[in-house]
C-alpha cells in the first residue's frame, strides 16, 4: 500500500500505483516485489520511493481526475503524477477488493473497490 498525505487528507492505494515525473516512472507498487527475500522493507518500492522523496514531496495538487472505472490521475505542480488503476475485474475466489480509500482524518472515508463505491456517509 502507497499513502500520500494531501493537507488534511489522506489517501490510501492498495491497487496498482504508479509516481510519475517527466513521462518517467519513478515507483510502483509492483516494486514491492522485487526484494532480498529477508527484509521485507529492502525491497525497490521503499528504496525508489526514498530516492525520489525530495522529487515527490511538496507538490500542491493541481488536478485530480477519476474515471468510470475508478482509476485516479492526482497532478501536483511540481511535475509529479500520481496514477491509481484499479486492479481487479470481477472477484471470483473472494470479495471484492479494496482498491482506494481518501479520508480527512477521522471523518467519513470514501473507499474504492473493484465495481462499488462506499461513501462512508454519516
């Protein structure tokens, strides 16, 4: 899972995440895969996301954009794109999967998942 702080809010991505810079991509979540096999925090999610961290942090949002599908665009102005695509279709072995969830603190969470949406309304 990739958390951003916006402010206030926060935002939660257990779907696939990429950080974009300059039509480069600088971390995914599927990175988290490629690791030493003993330490789960040496892997290249945490160490990309380390590297980039002064390239990442500090933006201010500009755009935010979500798709019939779910899928999110955030860009900041300091060139930094963040992409959010939902991973699942239908869920055949379980249910569905959480894919997003933006919150402000401890009020309603708004959560994504593969077809619905829960707007955590109170």
């Amino acid at each position: 899972m990739m958390m951003f702080a916006f402010g206030d809010y926060n935002l939660h991505a257990q779907c696939l995440t990429r950080i974009i810079c300059e039509e480069d991509i600088l971390v995914t979540t599927l990175d988290y895969q490629n690791w030493d096999g003993e330490v789960d925090t040496n892997n290249d999610e945490w160490y990309y996301v380390e590297k980039y961290k002064d390239r990442i942090v500090g933006g201010i949002v500009q755009t935010v954009n979500v798709s019939s599908l779910y899928d999110v665009v955030i860009v900041l102005d300091n060139g930094i794109e963040i992409q959010l695509i939902n991973k699942n279709g239908y869920a055949h072995f379980d249910e569905e999967c959480e894919q997003w969830r933006f919150f402000n603190g401890d009020g309603p969470h708004t959560v994504v998942y593969a077809k619905t949406v829960d707007l955590g309304e109170e």
